[in-house]
C-alpha cells in the first residue's frame, strides 16, 4: 500500500452524500504514479460513474468494493459477459 486517505464519513448517510465527481476529485488529489491501482472503498459510495473517466486521468485500474462484489458474483455464477461503462475490471473476461 502507497498511500490511504478517506472523507470522514462517518455514516452511510454521509457516504452516500459524496459526489462522483467528488470522489473523481479526491482521487486524482491523490494520484500517486508508483500505484499499480487506486481502490475506492465503501458500498455506499457512488463512484461507478467516475470509474472509466479515473482510469483514463490516472491511467490505472479503479476499482470499488461495487465493482469488485459484482465481478465476483458473476465469475461464481460462471458469467464471463463483459460490462461496459463501469472500468476494466468490469470490461475484461
């Protein structure tokens, strides 16, 4: 680990209240070019529509607890689709 920051949310309700476009702000104020990732953490947090504009600025994956939970539930489920528009986590077999 390189670095971790959060928002002091201190409940869902908090969480839920940060923008995407906050979390894309916050997570390019803490880009750090040795990361092989940047992770977003927390299932209240809506950060999906940020997720693909992130990559590209950083120029490395983005993943979220969301994001991560759904690749999993598909790979168990023996799913190998593709989904778009939510980062290359999600767009990859």
């Amino acid at each position: 680990m390189l670095d971790l920051a959060g928002l002091d949310c201190a409940t869902a309700d908090a969480m839920m209240a940060v923008t995407p476009e906050r979390w894309k702000s916050f997570a390019l104020e803490h880009r750090n070019e040795r990361a092989d990732a940047y992770l977003i953490s927390c299932t209240t947090v809506r950060a999906a529509d940020a997720i693909e504009e992130l990559e590209q600025e950083l120029g490395r994956p983005v993943i979220t607890s969301n994001t991560a939970a759904a690749w999993h539930c598909l790979r168990k489920l023996g799913i190998q689709d593709k989904v778009s528009g939510f980062g290359r986590l999600l767009s990859q077999h």
